[in-house]
C-alpha cells in the first residue's frame, strides 16, 4: 500500500432503515496523516455512515476497504481490531468509573484468571494522556463525572488512540463545549493527524472544520455532494454543498463500484 | 502507531498527588461530588443503634447476643450480596426470596431420610445452587435477550417459585433438615483456637493482598495513595477479626465463632473480588453506568446480564440453605415475611445505588448487620414487630433519601 492509497474507502454504501434511504452510494474515503471533515445538515447521512463503519450497524450493500483490503465489519470489536476507534457525539464514557476505567473499558488488562492488572492500566493511561499533551486532568483516578466537558472529551479522544489505532473517527467532538475547551479539543484533533493517524471529524461547525481538516467530505441527503480541499474552497462554497449540492452520482446511471472512485 | 513512539520511559505519572491529610481529603472530596457516600454514614448509623439498644435492652450489649446477631444476619446478607450486583446494572431481583426457598427446598429434599433420593448434605447444597443457578440463567435470560424488564420477570418468578413451594409442602407442611452438615452452616460453632486462627488467617491474607497490591504500584512506578489509609485498614480488619472472635469465645451459648459468620466474610471477600478486581466485575459496573456505551466498547451486555442474575439466584441459594438451617426445617411460609425487602433494603441502606453503577458488596454486609441488630434489638428490648417494621423502613428511607442526594451533588458538580 503506497501513501496515496486511502487507509480507509467506501464504495457505494447504501443503507436504509425501513422506507427511509438513510445512505445512497455514499463513497468516502481517508488517508494516514489527514484529517478529513465530514460535513452535512442534519439527517445527511454522517452519523449513519460512522455507524456503518464502526460495525454498530450494518449496511445493506456497497464494499469497505481498509489497507486496500475488502473488509467486511460486523461490529464493533471487528472495527478495533481493523485500529478503527470512534469517540462518539454522546462520549460513551461512564460516569460512575474513572478515568483508568474507561480508558481501557470493555479491554482491561488482566490475567489468566481475569485478574485486572490496575498498575499497569494506571500507568499506560497516564502514558497516553501525556503523550497526547493533556494535561488537565489532576488524577487519572478520578471519577469521570468530576471532569469538565473538555477534559471528558479529552479522555474520550485518548481512549480511541490508545489501541494502536490507525482511524480515529470524532463524531461532533466540540458540541458541547465552550470556547476554550473547544479549542482545547481542536488542537488535540489537529495534533493526532500530525502524528500520522487518520482523523474523520463530524460537525455542523464549519470553525472547527476549517481549523482541522485537510479535506471536507460533503453529505445531502444521504448522497456524496463533493469533496474539497480546505486550501483551495470557501466556507460559503462549502455551505453551498451542505445546503444545496446536487449529487455528484445519480443512482442508477453510475453503474457500481467499478467507475466508483471517479465520482471524487 | 505514534503513541507508542511518543511514550516517555515509565514512571511518570501526569498526578501529582498531595499526599497525607490533604490527599486523603481531596479522595473523599471527589467521592462526594461523584455521588458516593462511603461506608462512612452506616456506620456512624450502626454505632448509633448499638449505644441506643445497649441503654434501652439489659441483655442487648452481651457476648451472646453478638452471636446471635451474626446469625440473624447471615441468611440476608448471602441474599443481599446477589442484590448488589444486580442494582450494579440498575436492575431489580425480586424472586429472591422464594428462590432462596427453592435452595431450601431442594436441599431439605434431597437429605429427606427414606425418601429414596438421599444424598449427602455437601452434596446436596450443591445440587440446590446448581438448580437456582439455573433459575437464575433462565430469568437472565428473559431480561436480557428478549428485553422484559427484570421488575416483571422477577415478579412472575416471584409467584412461580413460591407457588412451587406451596405446592409442594402443602402435604407435608414442613420438612425437618436432619442432615448435620446442612445444619452445620447455621449450627456449627468453632473451638477458641480455631477461631483465633481463623482471624490470624483472615487478618493475614488481607496483609499480603494489600501489600501486594502495594508492591504491585511501586514496581509500575504508579502513585500509591494515601499510605496512611492502607495502614488504618489493615489495623481495621485486625481489630475487627480478632475482636469478633474473642466476644464470640466469651460467649455462653452458643460458645464460640459461628460458622455462619465465616461464610459470611467468605462471601464478602469472593464477591468483593469479583466486583473490584476482575474484568467481570469491571463489566457489571461499566454496563450499570452506560450501557450503551459498555455495548460500543465491545462487552458483551446481555451476557453480563445474565451472569448477574445467575449470581443473584445462586446466592439465593445459599442465603435459603443457611436460614432454613436456623430453623432445621423448611415450611411453607419459607421465604414469605420480610426476607425479600429485607435483603434489597440491606443492599441499599449499605449505598448501593438503585439507578445502577455505584455501590459495594460491603455495603450489602453492612446493610443487612444493621436490619439485623435493629431487629434483634427492638425484640431485645420488648417492642412488638410492627415497631420492627416500622424502624426499618424509616431507616431505608433514611438511606435512599441520602443517596438520592449524594446523586443530586453528582449532577450539580459533574459536567
């Protein structure tokens, strides 16, 4: 696999949920190093799509690629082993545990007697949120109920790329948060393309996409309406798409995945 | 990936932890704000209760009715140690009670002389929290594939096992347990020596296990905190263990550390293990504080669910085999009366949480010692069983109310 080729593609995926065409040949694809907004209105088809790729839903036809290899992703234990890791819009962290806990929830070091192995959970979390540069956060055994909407967000986001992950995918990572935090949480996103990860970002901010992406995918109706490049587009040009984009593919006239990856 | 090249050496963990006093304030500070009381409020309350009833009974503050209060306790204790874990997830078991009779049966079956299927009481035990394991597999079941709240299946199971129950001692009306080793789990006394032992050994592990634990951090190079607490603790179960036993050998009758009593810790110390130390235990946790989100980091929900209730059922069962024991029978009423309240409300009134995720397995040990010395005192002391009632329920009350508001700070404070 060179470096041009997409870590990660989509080709034609198509999901509905009863009579409601959610995704219609949606492509899409991400590379290592970038960090690749996905933008669109509401009911566009972006949140969707996550859950297609990190298995908490399936899709009804279309073909992922990951390392230019089909993968097929039945959930989410298929998405992290593939070193997908989603930080969800709601954060999916639990309260009531600590810091530790969630970073490793759901993956707890342990023994062969499903002893959990506290010291060294303990301390390659604090290995992880200093490498990340967070450094807000006084006790990594504190309660996450105890931390702010950044520093939950922070944890949320180092919890993904703790697992030698390759995708990180933020679904609207900066929606309830406050100036600062946001720009807290920015410059982490910003910091994890650097690093050579691959960063998918989800918002309605078109702020927060300018300040991070490399590329911005735009989604209408559950259908591709282009992809730019954030040196050479406008957000008024962007806003365009999100509210007025035509298709760049008509169902029906492309035939398949064989011209797919000509739409962009 | 990066992470892994952008890692300094070890040992370098981001807090730095004030240590002492101000360490020790700071952890219960944040305990507070997350909504967790401690153990600190039940046992100011069992103090209280215990100086009360010691000036209002003669005979409440003696080295035999101490073992009398171990034994009352340990029947709801084993049952509300199975409850825990299921408020953990933020469910609700409320066939335990007649569960618990279905173990009682089972074993006062299974050791009936003559009957033609007598076997040995071990044995027996065995089958009867086999069979609630199973009861409890299948009522899982139900709430967590199929998606019926645990508050109906657990009702339905509730009149099902108590109907089986009627059904079958309704000949009969009682069966009398003979077999010694089933009688022995709430008859059977140690010798002084044997209990001193028994406490030399229960203060020892707790030692190695906490300095491991201890030794374990150094090595990781991770913050050990407040050493000043892990000292109080050791010097606590020491005290605790040895003083135990030394009023239960000061006892007249019954003489001598109560085998009930070591179970109870037993249990206590098993399931404490299982709740705080392993990945399953983690697990119960995590899905009771979100269980969406316990279901995208990969752990398996429905399967955590049904353990639980496994758990819950197969602690019935032991908790029915030790009260029936008390009474060397099983009778018809066995698991009616207050033993289902009785244990759910020892769960809560030792802080674990309703609304699911907080809480501890002491907590259910504490509950059921304080219904049990209240109960024990308040019939000391002459009062009528309505009183009974009546103080438990202020007393759960008392508890609920102080949790809900240890949520309201949470809520306030968190995010």
């Amino acid at each position: 696999m060179n470096s041009t080729t997409p870590l990660l593609e989509l080709r034609s995926i198509t999901k509905s949920f009863g009579s409601v065409q959610a995704l219609d040949e949606v492509d899409f694809e991400v590379r290592l190093g970038e960090v690749m907004a996905l933008v669109g209105d509401n009911g566009a088809g972006k949140s969707t799509l996550i859950k297609c790729i990190a298995g908490i839903h399936g899709y009804d036809s279309g073909e992922i690629l990951f390392e230019g290899q089909e993968v097929h992703i039945h959930g989410p234990k298929d998405a992290s082993r593939l070193g997908i890791e989603v930080v969800y819009q709601d954060l999916a962290l639990c309260d009531n545990l600590d810091v530790v806990q969630n970073m490793y929830l759901g993956r707890e070091a342990h023994d062969a007697f499903q002893r959990l192995k506290e010291p060294i959970m303990e301390q390659k979390t604090a290995e992880t949120l200093k490498s990340l540069a967070v450094t807000t956060i006084n006790s990594v055994r504190q309660p996450v109920a105890t931390l702010s909407g950044g520093q939950r967000q922070s944890v949320a986001v180092a919890k993904a790329v703790q697992w030698n992950s390759k995708l990180v995918i933020l679904d609207e990572p900066t929606a309830a948060l406050g100036v600062a935090q946001t720009e807290q949480v920015l410059a982490l996103v910003r910091r994890l393309g650097e690093q050579g990860l691959a960063v998918v970002i989800i918002s309605h901010n078109l702020h927060d996409v300018f300040e991070t992406a490399n590329r911005i995918t735009v989604l209408r109706l559950g259908r591709n309406v282009g992809i730019f490049d954030r040196e050479k587009t406008t957000p008024e040009e962007v806003v365009h798409a999100i509210t007025a984009g035509a298709p760049t593919k008509v169902s029906g006239i492309t035939p398949g995945t064989a011209t797919a990856g000509a739409a962009s | 990936m990066s992470t892994a090249e952008a890692v300094s050496p070890p040992a370098a963990p981001v807090d730095e932890e004030p240590r002492g006093f101000a360490g020790l304030y700071r952890r219960a500070m944040d305990n507070l704000k997350s909504g967790n009381l401690g153990v600190l409020p039940i046992v100011i309350g069992i103090i209280f209760i215990v100086v009360f009833f010691s000036f209002k009974a003669t005979n409440f503050f003696t080295a035999n009715n101490f073992v009398n209060i171990i034994i009352q306790m340990a029947g709801t204790a084993m049952l509300a140690y199975g409850v825990v874990f299921v408020l953990l997830l933020g469910e609700i078991d409320l066939s335990i009670s007649y569960v618990a009779g279905i173990g009682a049966l089972t074993v006062a079956e299974l050791q009936l002389p003559g009957s033609g299927h007598e076997i040995n009481g071990l044995l027996a035990m065995l089958c009867a929290i086999g069979i609630c394991a199973v009861i409890g597999f299948a009522q899982g079941s139900i709430v967590a594939r199929v998606g019926v709240p645990s508050f109906v299946v657990t009702l339905a199971g509730y009149l099902i096992w108590q109907g089986v129950i009627l059904q079958r001692l309704e000949q009969p009306g009682s069966i009398i347990i003979q077999d010694r080793w089933i009688n022995y789990t709430a008859s059977y006394f140690f010798s002084d020596q044997a209990g001193w032992l028994i406490a030399a050994l229960i203060t020892g592990l707790y030692a190695v296990v906490v300095i491991g634990g201890v030794v374990g951090k150094r090595r990781a190079g991770v913050a050990v905190r407040s050493p000043g607490l892990v000292v109080a603790k050791l010097v606590g179960v020491g005290v605790a263990a040895f003083g135990t036993v030394a009023i239960c050998n000061h006892a007249k009758v019954p003489h001598g550390l109560p085998l009930a009593g070591v179970l109870v810790v037993i249990a206590l110390v098993v399931l404490t293990f299982l709740a705080k130390r392993t990945t399953f235990g983690r697990h119960v946790y995590a899905v009771g504080g979100n269980a969406e989100a316990s279901r995208r980091a990969g752990i398996n929900v429905p399967r955590i669910r049904i353990l639980v209730f496994v758990l819950s059922s197969s602690m019935a069962a032991v908790g029915g085999i030790i009260l029936a024991a008390n009474v060397n029978s099983v009778d018809l009423n066995f698991g009616g009366g207050t033993l289902l309240l009785n244990s759910i409300a020892a769960a809560v009134i030792g802080g674990v949480s309703l609304f699911g995720g907080r809480g501890e397995v002491r907590g259910a040990f504490l509950g059921a010692l304080v219904i049990a010395t209240v109960s024990n005192g308040l019939n000391t002391a002459g009062y009528a069983t309505g009183i009974i009632y009546e103080v438990t329920g202020i007393i759960l009350l008392l508890a609920v109310t102080l949790d809900t508001i240890a949520r309201r700070l949470q809520i306030r404070s968190g995010r």
